[in-house]
C-alpha cells in the first residue's frame, strides 16, 4: 500500500502512512518498547504503535541515551519496529528546543506532541491540555518544534480545555505553523473520559483544515470503525482503550472479520500467554512482571456475561499462572 502525497506540507513530499491506517495510541505505562514491540510482532496489521510521552525536561538536559531508551534501543532495527510514533510533552519552561534538536540529530521519524494529557499536575505546569487554551504559548512551543525537526511532526490534541472555544482556531494554527496531522480525542479535558466522543468535531476538522486528521475516542469495534470512515471522512483512526481491549482489532478489521465472544475468549487467552513470555524476560522482580498483566487487563473482560467474575478473579490473582488458568477457563467457557 502506498503512502499518499502531502501537497500541503513545505516539509516533507509524503505521509509515512497510507489513507485508512490503524495507530495504536501512546498509553502512559503501557506502549514501552518492550509492549510495543510485541505488539508489531504479533499483530502487524497496526500500522504505527506509538510511545508514551517523553515529559521534556524544564531543568538540565536529557542524555541522548535517556532519549533513545525511550524510543527503544532495538526499535529501529527493522522495517518493522520503524513503525514506531514518538511523543513528548514539553511545557513553556521546558527546555524544548535543545531536546527536539537532539531528536531530529537521533534520526526520529515521526515526533508526536502531546496536547490531550489531562492530568492536573502536568496542566499545572502548562503542559498537555492546558496549551489548548494558551495559543500564545502554544504557538511558540509550536514553532520551536518545528524549525528544529525535520521529519514528521503531528499533534495529539482534545477538542478544548474548559470547552470547546478555542477547537478551529487551535486546528489553524497547528496547520499554519507546519503540524503534518493532527489526531483528535474528541472530548475536552475537562470531560476526561466520561460520556461519549463526539464524532462531529473530527467531522468538522476534516472541513476545516487540509492536513490529514486522525481520530480518536469510543471507536471500540469493527463496525465502528467503519462507522467512523464513514460519518467524520477522516484520514485515519487512532485506538487506545480498545486496542488494549482487543489488540487483534487492526486485524479483524483489515480481514473484515466478525469478533464475537468466541473470537474474543480464544484470542484474549492467546494474547495474555503471548505476552506472558515477553513479561517472563524482563529484568523486572516477580511483583512486577504480574503487575504488567494486570495492567493490560482493564477492558479485556468488558464484553462477557459475567465479566466481573473473571475480572475479579485476574486481579486478584498473584501469580501469572493462575491468571492464564483463569483465561483458559473463559475460553473454556464461550469458545464451545
């Protein structure tokens, strides 16, 4: 599949992704380099997986080995751990420009700014969020990053901060100051993750803007994703909450294929072992490594009767085996 041409960028000829690709979203304490890696082997149908912020740094600077640990030391290795979207958070203080000249010097292929974090301490500091309210700030930090990289720049942003107020003026100038795609969280930050996304706001930012827009938010199926294409018009979409609830759905939906519980307890099993083996490797004590399992496990029992039994159950869970014969039994369970 070929990527198609970016005539509106002056920065590069071509999007490094092809219309309709699938991104795995950046999670905080999820997408490092040793999920994100298992991932891409084990579901390539994700077209680009991306890291979790790299908070830059407002006091001293980062190493680059600091800075490529983030990435991963083996990420660029092969063409298919180049699939790989690095983000950061910087701030107004931080020391923006230094870190993103290094990145650029590193020979990083897509930079991400992170302007959807919701958290308060990192909107206390006018990071994340808050920059959707600030255009001044925003607009420097912008052009910082801009004239000191020279590869894919794109944005993760949310629809506003208190509201909504700020959306087409934030999209225009992202696209003026040279953002190559913007991904949209369609909430704002004071909303989080309650209630539903609204699709509208990407639909609206495809109308508004010529660079390619991403969306994101409550696109948890197949059907939905093809829902999604076809109400917004939009580029591509990004998945986070789903795609750690179902990280076979690049997959499905690619193939076309229907996930049923059937479907859902046989691969979540095999997803749980799989990655077991990799958690197994780590340079992590015991505690952890069962702490990694649950971590992915937030929305993996959702759709089943009685998702509270075995959710339930895999919390409490101590040791990685009984958590895989838990698994089994769910498979047991709804794949007769």
């Amino acid at each position: 599949m070929q990527v198609e041409e970016n005539l509106s960028s002056p920065f590069i000829a071509k999007l490094p992704f092809a219309k309709n690709s699938l991104f795995y979203a950046p999670m905080e304490g999820i997408t490092d380099e040793a999920y994100r890696t298992f991932i891409l082997d084990n579901y390539p149908d994700w077209d680009y997986v991306a890291t979790d912020f790299l908070r830059i740094s407002s006091v001293g600077n980062y190493s680059d080995k600091h800075m490529i640990s983030h990435l991963g030391n083996n990420t660029y290795n092969t063409p298919k751990q180049r699939k790989t979207i690095y983000q950061i958070l910087t701030s107004e203080q931080a020391l923006t420009e230094y870190h993103v000249q290094r990145l650029n010097q590193l020979g990083i292929k897509w930079l991400d700014l992170n302007l959807g974090c919701p958290s308060k301490t990192v909107c206390k500091n006018k990071g994340g969020s808050f920059l959707l309210s600030d255009l001044e700030i925003l607009k420097d930090i912008i052009k910082k990053i801009r004239s000191n990289f020279d590869a894919f720049f794109s944005c993760k942003i949310r629809v506003g901060y208190r509201d909504d107020s700020n959306f087409i003026n934030v999209l225009k100038l992202l696209e003026d100051e040279g953002v190559q795609a913007i991904t949209i969280h369609a909430r704002t930050r004071d909303q989080l993750y309650k209630g539903t996304a609204n699709w509208d706001y990407v639909k609206q930012a495809v109308k508004e803007v010529k660079i390619p827009i991403i969306g994101n938010g409550d696109i948890w199926t197949v059907d939905d994703i093809h829902r999604y294409y076809d109400y917004t018009n939009c580029h591509s979409v990004m998945l986070a909450r789903s795609a750690m609830k179902t990280p076979w759905l690049a997959k499905y939906y690619k193939s076309n294929q229907t996930i049923d519980l059937k479907v859902r307890s046989i691969e979540t099993e095999k997803f749980f072992r799989e990655y077991n083996k990799i958690v197994q490797t780590l340079p992590i004590d015991e505690k952890y490594k069962s702490r990694r399992l649950k971590a992915v496990s937030r929305y993996s029992f959702e759709d089943f009767p009685d998702s509270d039994l075995f959710k339930k159950r895999f919390l409490l869970s101590q040791d990685p085996n009984q958590m895989l014969d838990i698994l089994g039994e769910l498979r047991n369970t709804y794949s007769q």
